[in-house]
C-alpha cells in the first residue's frame, strides 16, 4: 500500500457537527420523496422555472445551516496537526462553496487557506457517490489515489472513495442511519482517531518497503 500523503474530508457532518441542515425539511418543502436524493431530483425537475425554485429553496436551507455550523468534534486540531506534517488536506462536498466558506467562519482556527482544494457540486458533473470529484481531487492534490484518505459520514462518502482507488474511512455518530456496504476500510467514531490511524497505516507501509528491500 502507499503513503498517505493527503486527507479529503467530506464537510457537512464530517468537519462540522452533524444534524446543522434539514434533508427532510428540504424534501418536503421541494416535494422530493423520501427515497430519492436532492440534487438527483432538483435535476430532473421540469419546467425550468421548478427546477429554479427547487433550487432557491435548497440554498436558502443550506445558508440557514451553514450559519448554525459549527466544528465537529476534533475537526480543527486534525486540520492542523495534518498541515504541521505537511500532509495535504481537501474537502469534496455536495454542497456549495459558500456555504463551506461561511461555516468555517464559525471555526476558531481553521479557515478555506488551510485547505489545499475544496471540491463543490460546482466543480463536478457528477457528484457523490460518483468518484469523479475524488478523482479531480487528487489530481489537484498531486497525488494518487492511492495515496488518499477519503474521510466521511456518509454512505456516499465511501463509496466515491473506493470507486477511485482511494482508502476510506467512515465517521460513526448517533445520526448515523445507513452503514456503507460493502464497509469503508476503516470506521471511527471521533475525527481524533484519524491521526492516530495514519500514523499506523504509514508505519505499515515504511515496514512493508524495509522488509521487501
């Protein structure tokens, strides 16, 4: 196995506290059902003036939550312990940037320049779980697949990562409603857990490279 030599974080839910934004809210207020996913189905919405006010009515949703963010547990020392180790870091959400810009005003000591890239649905034709945006980001982080570590909290998370080629890891939490199958290589239950856990899969790897040598 490679080097870990970048973290790609999901950010709703992963780098901020979880429950901030209303899915369900969003969906009824959109009449989306219950089984299909929001940006899936504001996409396939006709006319187009639908299509508008579905969408005015998702980012008036997202405003509200990005206002009430605030850090998850562990997020901003993680954030900082991985740049001090030069280990490049990168958000890929469904969201918008702006929202992740003004969620990470509520953060004491992390802000967008702490992040080598941040991936939007903006960025990408085909967002979670297509691994399209891990694979834009990677490429922007200058690294392989490989040699990624896709963190999240949720089953699209983990899915785009491993569809990439890229290591996964899945946040437990008390929202936690849906366990990815097949499972993301690692699961946690606390952001603090990840440093630890890079420590150990490169520690692996330098082992792995003395032995073979």
């Amino acid at each position: 196995m490679n080097t870990i030599r970048a973290v790609l974080f999901d950010f709703d839910g992963t780098l901020t506290l979880p429950g901030s934004i209303d899915f369900m809210g969003i969906k009824r207020s959109i009449r989306c059902p219950r089984d299909v996913t929001i940006l899936e189905f504001i996409g396939r919405l006709q006319p187009a003036s639908a299509r508008r006010r579905a969408w005015a009515i998702l980012h008036r949703f997202e405003d509200e939550a990005a206002r009430r963010s605030r850090p998850n547990e562990g997020a901003e020392d993680l954030v900082r312990c991985l740049k001090r180790r030069r280990i490049r870091r990168g958000i890929l959400t469904r969201n918008r940037r702006v929202s992740v810009a003004t969620a990470l005003k509520n953060f004491a000591q992390v802000r967008l320049a702490d992040f080598t890239v941040i991936i939007t649905r903006d960025h990408v034709e085909r967002p979670k779980p297509d691994p399209e945006g891990v694979l834009l980001a990677a490429r922007r982080l200058k690294v392989k697949p490989s040699e990624l570590l896709v963190v999240g909290d949720y089953i699209y998370d983990i899915e785009a990562g491993k569809s990439a080629g890229a290591r996964t890891v899945f946040l437990e939490s008390e929202f936690t409603t849906r366990r990815p199958a097949p499972p993301a290589d690692f699961s946690i239950r606390s952001l603090n857990e990840v440093a630890g856990l890079i420590d150990r899969l490169n520690r692996s790897r330098g082992k792995a490279h003395n032995a073979s040598g």
